[in-house]
C-alpha cells in the first residue's frame, strides 16, 4: 500500500514527505495507521548524524498513537481497530532480561531493530523499489507503519490518540525514571536539568513522588514557567552564576546537595553537574539524556567513593505492554498531564517545522496530526 511519510534521505538534512510503499505484516507482525506522533529530541539526535547507530534513508519517529490496520500470521494478542502505542522498548514477556524482572530492557529483536529492519532482517517500507530503513522499530512518521506484536501496547480506546502517543516516550520516560528508576521517596529533594518534555515530565514524577523540593535548571529561562506550573519549587539559569560551578550553587542552596538528580538534556558536562550536586553519602543521579557519538562522562571516582550513585534510565524502566496501558488510564483519570505538553499541533506537511521549534527552544512538544 502507499503512506504519507516524511522520510530522512541524509543526516543534517530536512524531512522530505513521500508516498512510500508499505509491505504488509509478515508472520508476528502489525500494520498500524499511526493517527498522532510526537517529535522528540532524539529523532533530532539521530536526524543529525550524532547517533552512532543512524542509518540513512530512514523513516523517523517514535512517539505514536494508532490503530491497527492488519496483523499478520499468528497474531494472537492484537486485532483490527485494536489502539495501540507503539513501543520503541518491546516486551516479549521471555527473553533473560524480560524474565529479570530487573529491567524494561527487552533484547528479544534488539539487533534487527538497531540495524533499521524488522525481525527478519528485512524492510517493510521502500520507495521506487529502494528500500527505506525502520527507526527504533516504529518510524511512526509514517501513516502507515509496520511493527512487531511484542512492539504494541494495547490501550483503552477512549483515549484520545493525539495526546497519549506523547506516553510513547517522554512523559513516559521522565515519569518512570523517578518512579521506577530512582524510587524517589516522599520529602526527598531532587534537582532536574533540562526543562524539555523529558525533564517536564520529571518534575510532574517528582511530584507524583512528594518530592519537597524540585530544583530545576535550564538556560532558556522561557521554559520555567511550565516548570513552575507543574511543580518546581525553584529554577535556576546557570547563566546568572557566572564563574560558580552549577553543582555548587545547587549544593548550597540544598544543604549539602540533592537525594536525587536527573540529566535531561544529552550534554556529558552536565552529567557531571547533575552527579556533583548529589548529597555525600547516598545521593543518586540518574541519566536519561542520550549523548553524541564518541561523548564519554567523566567525574572524580572520591564522588563514587563518597556514596553517590551513577544510574542510567531508558523509557523510564516502563514494561510497555504490561504496564503502559496503567500510564494510559492514570491520564484518563487525571493522574498524569499531558495536554500542557503539546505547545503546536500540524500537519505532517509542516514536520520540518517542528524540528525548527524544538532547536529554538520554543516548542516543548510538537504533536503530528495525520
Ligand atoms: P528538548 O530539546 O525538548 O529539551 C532539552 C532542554 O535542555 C531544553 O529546554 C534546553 O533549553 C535545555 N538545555 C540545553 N542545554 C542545556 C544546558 N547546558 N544547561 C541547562 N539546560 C540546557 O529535549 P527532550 O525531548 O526533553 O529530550 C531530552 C534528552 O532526553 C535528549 O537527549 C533525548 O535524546 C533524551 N531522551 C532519552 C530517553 C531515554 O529513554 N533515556 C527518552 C527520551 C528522550
Ligand atoms: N542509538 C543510540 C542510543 C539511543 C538511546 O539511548 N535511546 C534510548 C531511548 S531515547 C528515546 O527518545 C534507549 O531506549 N536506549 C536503550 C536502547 O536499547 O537503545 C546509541 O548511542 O547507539
Ligand atoms: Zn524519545
Ligand atoms: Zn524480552
């Protein structure tokens, strides 16, 4: 079949919307309609060339909500109509790390998908003739997306698509490194850095949490009224403290550092930053940012010594298929915000659009409607 898509020919170079050609599902696979998709910093990551992983051409996005079209032999868990969110982290329920129980981190189609095919080692998409690459297992930016079963959270129908695909990732992400990554406890103190849709949605967890202090960081100063509005109790521009380390000012201003911390952004400078204002002893620091090829972290081992902890989170340590549909109804329920996330809704014509507001500091989501 043919699908509006926004395909990435090369790095550094704007989206160009195409009609490509969608293979159906295969045996284990599902064609989904994706009716919404988010734009997230780690499409731009990849789209400019810094994801070592990045392989061209390829279909972008891993934000989405959609309904399923078709499934293929064997499908058992999904049908058509079904709504579904797309999961970048799949859950197959039996491969070692599945069976853990200690991590979301799913290895069942791990390779195939970081190599952009499917299971099978193929493409489902391709233009005049020429195969086009899958990104992260979902490329939702397309209408029409082939995926794995074990890459499909089945949600509650009467939620609205074109928020909730925004649980595909970041609010997911931020939410769960707090809950399910850092178990924050009630009254603990934490500083947040980076105030983009991942580390928004870490103050909205903070809070879920009790957290007593939410100290945020950003330099664009635009971004703290949102913060604020969600539950930041203080927000700091390391711009105004020329000359003082940002760990340090956030260390005085908490008594000695924070219980937890979380980077935000993908900047290995500020990793550091976010390990360092950790209090002596037990603070932990958790990154979510994703960092550029080659970009490596660095601190003194006395800050390990000493008792702090280094920890990494991706897509929150959320199992999506068991527990995203949770995350589904929480927002049903009033539980988790999303709808002050969603700065501009457009068409998939004006996706080039996105990218520009997000560089620019002036979108903290942008939401595709097909
Ligand atoms: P975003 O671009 O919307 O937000 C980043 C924010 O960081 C912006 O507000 C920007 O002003 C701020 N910032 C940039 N440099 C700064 C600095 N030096 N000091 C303080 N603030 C600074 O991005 P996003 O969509 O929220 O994503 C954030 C990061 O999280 C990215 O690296 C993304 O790839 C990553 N990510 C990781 C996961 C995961 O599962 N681990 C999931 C989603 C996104
Ligand atoms: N491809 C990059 C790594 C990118 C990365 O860390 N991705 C996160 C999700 S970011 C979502 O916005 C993730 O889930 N990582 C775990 C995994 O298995 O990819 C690289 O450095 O190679
Ligand atoms: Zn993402
Ligand atoms: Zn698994």
């Amino acid at each position: 079949m043919k699908s509006r898509a926004a395909v990435a020919w090369e790095a550094g170079k704007p989206l160009s919307i195409e009609e490509v050609d969608v293979q159906g599902p295969k045996a284990g696979e599902v064609l989904v309609r994706i009716v919404a998709t988010g734009v997230c910093h780690t499409d731009a990551y990849t789209l400019s060339g810094d994801d070592p992983e990045g392989a061209f051409p390829v279909i972008l996005g891993h934000e989405g909500g959609g309904i399923v079209e078709e499934v293929g032999e064997g499908v058992t868990s999904l049908k058509p109509g079904d709504h579904v969110i797309p999961l970048y982290t799949p859950e197959c329920g039996e491969c070692k790390f599945c069976r853990s129980g200690k991590t979301n981190l799913c290895q069942k189609i791990r390779v195939t998908q970081g190599k952009g095919v499917m299971p099978d080692g193929t493409s489902r998409f391709s233009l005049g003739g020429k195969p086009l690459l899958h990104y992260m297992g979902t490329s939702t930016f397309s209408e029409y997306t082939v995926l794995p079963e074990i890459s499909l959270a089945k949600i509650n129908k009467d939620a609205p698509l074109e928020k909730v695909c925004l649980l595909g990732c970041g609010i997911t992400t931020g939410i769960g490194a707090v809950l399910n990554t850092a178990k924050v406890e009630p009254g603990s103190t934490v500083a947040v850095f980076g105030m983009g849709g991942i580390g928004l949605s870490v103050v909205q967890g903070a809070v879920m949490a009790k957290a007593s202090r939410i100290v945020v960081v950003d330099t664009n100063p635009s971004k703290f009224e949102m913060a604020k509005m969600l539950g930041a109790t203080d927000c700091i521009n390391p711009r105004d403290y020329p000359g003082t380390p940002i760990q340090q000012v956030i260390v005085d201003l908490t008594d000695g550092g924070v219980d937890y911390s979380f980077e935000c952004i993908g900047n290995v400078d500020v990793m550091r930053a976010a390990l360092e204002c950790c209090h002596k002893g037990w603070g932990e620091s958790i990154i979510i940012g994703v960092a550029g090829a080659g970009q490596e972290i660095r601190t003194r081992p006395f800050q390990l010594v000493t008792g702090r902890v280094w920890r990494g989170s991706a897509f929150g340590g959320v199992k999506g298929r068991s527990q995203l549909p949770g995350y589904v109804d929480r927002y049903m329920g009033g539980e988790i915000k999303i709808d002050p996330m969603i700065t501009y809704t457009m068409g998939l014509e004006d996706i080039n659009r996105a990218f520009d507001l997000m560089h620019e500091g002036k979108a903290i989501r942008s939401v595709i409607l097909y």
